[in-house]
C-alpha cells in the first residue's frame, strides 16, 4: 500500500478502544454494560484468573436489550465473571485464506487443528458475505463429473449447481461425500463438517476422503461438542473460503455435512436470545440464515461453486421443517433409502424420489432419453413389485412389466458402485446408453 494510501486513512482511524464489563451470564449468553457495537461484531472478553493469570476469550454481538449488550462466545465461559472487561474490536469475524490451506483441517476460525501456524502473506476475508448479483451469475451449462454412476448418469449435476443429500442417520451420507471429493473432477474440495461426533472428524478423513481426497481439500471441523457460534461459523468459514477460490477463477466443491445441525445451531442462538420458537421448536432466524447461507455458492463472472449440502431427516421424514426449506432453496435433491442400505445397495440413491432441475438443460439428447426410459423402467417395476414379489403376476399379462422385470436387475447393478471405485462421466452415459438399447 503506498504511503498517501495510509496517510488518506487516518482520519478515518479509531484512536481510543471501547470496553464494556460483564454484568451477567444466563445460560449460553453473556451480558455485558457496553461497549459500543453492532450486531455481528467480535468483542474480547479480557479475563483475570488467580489459576490461569490473564486470558482472552471472543464473543459475537447476538442482540441488545435496552442498554445491555448480548454476547454468545466462541468457546466455553467457565472463567467469566461479572466485571470481566469487554473491548469492542468493531468488526465482525474474518479469516485468513490463501493457497496454503490446500491439504489443510481448520476449526470455525480458520486455524489449523493440527497446532501449525499458517504462514504470513494470506488474504484476510470475512466469513460474511451478500450472495452474488442474480444477474451477474451466469447460467449453467456445463456439466461436472461427480464420479458416481447413479448421479452422473440418472442425476446429472452442471457446474454451480446446488443439491441437497437426504437421508436419515446412518445410510451413508458421510461415504457419499468422500468419494465425491475423491472422483470429482473439481480443482479443489471445501469440506464443512458441522456438528459431527469427535471420532468421526479423523475417521472422515482418513477412510472416507483418504490422502488423494485431502491432497485437494480443505476441511473445516466445528464437532458437536462446541458451542452453537462455532457450529455455525464453520458454515460460514467454509462458504467464504469457497468464495476466494471461486473469484480466483476456479471450480470449487463445496460439501457440508450437515445443514440441518446448522439449522439446530441457530435454533440454540434464537432461543437463548428470546426468539419465540415457531415450526417444531425452530425459530423464525433458522428459516432466514438458510437462503443466506445457501445462497452464496453456485456461479459468478469468476468461477463456480458446486455445493452438496446433506441434510438429516428426522425419522426418514423428508417433509419435516429443514427439509422442506432447504428442498425449496437449492437446484435439486438426491434422497438416500434406508430400504436400499438395509438390502445392500450402495449408494442407496433412490432415483425415482431424486432429481437435478438442471439435467435437461446440460446433458446431451441420447443420455436424456436412455435416463429417461431406465427410470419409467425402474418405475414400473417398483408400482408392481408387491404383485411380482407373491407370484400374482402372470408374465404376459403387460409388455411394460415384463420389460421391467428383464431390466430391473440391470438397472440395479448399474445404480450399484464399490467405494473406492471411480467410473468418469463419459463411460457412465455410454453405459447408460447401452443399457437403454439393450445392451448389457
């Protein structure tokens, strides 16, 4: 920056900080008389301990009461006493970004887990930011390979498409995802796990996203065991550490797993701060961060964000609240099936509840009609399974469910894939094509 840069910002400077003091703790939230701040700004809650000497720890502004300032912290307050200082940073939460996060696990502050020091020179961004322009976004009209039969051949995702991953706990969301970050052909993988128990975090990375997977990735970890803040900027972190990469020109993958605890977090936040709880206990602020948030990825004039965001259904209920709200805001949905796990298929995609709004739009005419023909196939064969399953169907009787029944194990073998098998796109739809014309 050059010196009349520096010498033009002075005015502009603060030269005296802001402090308030703790004036009480109720549950989750810190009250504090002053300081001077907005919403969304960091404070430092200064702490004096005869165990620990002096500490800080940050908090966020969440609300106000009258003249009482409402703080959430980022960690644990176990030390926080009445009369602790609180100094305004007034600014809201940043992070540092940069090439050298590749290969990389973060916590919701962009730090390293491992306790190595990110090197100087990286770009400072806030976790933040307005969603791009509708009308600088450019449309969608290149496909991207995923890696996965059963998506890039029955649900084909383009380039800056958002799409929701459902299912119920335990059917293989978590699988699903690293072998995404695996076979895709992405420049580079931005992995958001929010909320996931303290094992699963290492045992995510070493079995299911493995040192080919990470070699590409960037992962931010907020376990379940953290305060609700932290779960929720994680969310925001990864978003916004996929947004310099995408305005750098590249096509970034952006996995989050999962945007149902995030929704839980703001839920913990909204009560604590007085919201009244309005669909199944969620508060109106869960309802306003998801388009928020969600709304962040997909394409700008730079580059792109393919998003997958998983989504954890209660009950296997894909209509409950956070369902049906994230169904509506992104690009399309892939719904995982207890029945097809418990009988061995995997993915457990279950294609005839799934869809990509954009497959029409980005796949050639001969892989539509093959997809197209496989899925009034499986269809059939599914309406009528209960009738083949007991023996009342007599072969004969209908020429569309005796076609059904010749393809169905087909069609299952095809939708089928190993873990740690990788089929690119291109041999995916010339075996879907082939399939379609009665090929093996």
């Amino acid at each position: 920056m050059k010196a009349i840069d520096l010498i033009q910002q002075i005015p502009s400077l603060s030269t005296f900080k802001k402090y308030g003091r703790v004036s009480r703790v109720v549950g989750l939230m810190i009250e504090s008389q002053g300081p001077e701040s907005s919403i969304g700004d960091v404070c430092k809650i200064h702490i004096n301990s005869f165990k620990n000497g002096h500490s800080v720890i940050l908090a966020e502004v969440v609300g106000f009461k009258e003249e009482i300032v409402v703080l959430m912290p980022y960690t644990n307050i176990r030390e926080i006493s009445t009369g602790c200082l609180v100094e305004g940073t007034n600014s809201p939460l940043e992070v540092k970004v940069g090439p050298e996060l590749i290969g990389k696990v973060l916590d919701s502050m962009g730090n390293p887990i491992d306790g190595t020091v990110l090197s100087k020179g990286l770009k400072t961004v806030g976790t933040e930011q307005d969603p791009p322009n509708p009308l600088t976004r450019p449309p969608i009209h290149e496909r991207i390979e995923v890696g996965v039969k059963a998506i890039d051949g029955m649900l084909t995702v383009g380039k800056g498409q958002r799409v929701g991953i459902f299912a119920g706990s335990g059917v293989g969301k978590s699988t699903l995802l690293g072998m995404i970050a695996r076979n895709t052909n992405a420049d580079l993988n931005v992995i958001a796990l929010i909320g996931e128990r303290g094992r699963e975090v290492r045992e995510f990375i070493e079995r299911d996203l493995g040192k080919e997977g990470l070699a590409k990735s960037i992962v931010v970890a907020a376990t379940s065991d953290q305060p609700a803040l932290m779960r929720i900027k994680g969310a925001f972190t990864a978003t916004a550490i996929a947004e310099y990469f995408r305005d750098k020109g590249l096509n970034v993958m952006l996995m989050m797993d999962s945007v149902t605890r995030v929704a839980m977090a703001q839920r913990e936040i909204g009560l604590a701060v007085g919201e009244p709880p309005a669909t199944r206990g969620y508060t109106p602020s869960v309802f306003a961060i998801l388009p928020k948030l969600l709304e962040r990825t997909g394409t700008n004039e730079h580059g792109t964000i393919t998003a997958f965001y998983t989504v954890l259904v209660d009950g296997d209920d894909m209509n409950e609240p956070i369902a049906d709200a994230v169904r509506g805001i992104l690009d399309g949905h892939i719904v995982l099936d207890r029945s097809l796990a418990n009988k061995g298929q995997f993915p457990a995609i279950n294609v005839l509840k799934s869809i990509s709004r954009l497959m029409n739009h980005i796949s050639e005419e001969d892989h539509k009609k093959a997809a197209q023909h496989l899925r009034d196939l499986y269809f059939t064969y599914n309406k009528s399974e209960d009738l083949i399953n007991i023996g009342a169907y007599k072969r004969g009787t209908s020429k569309e469910i005796d076609e059904a029944i010749k393809y169905e194990p087909l069609i299952t073998a095809f939708l089928k894939q190993g873990y740690l098998d990788k089929v690119s796109i291109d041999d995916t739809v010339n075996e879907l094509v082939s399939l379609s014309n009665g090929g093996v």
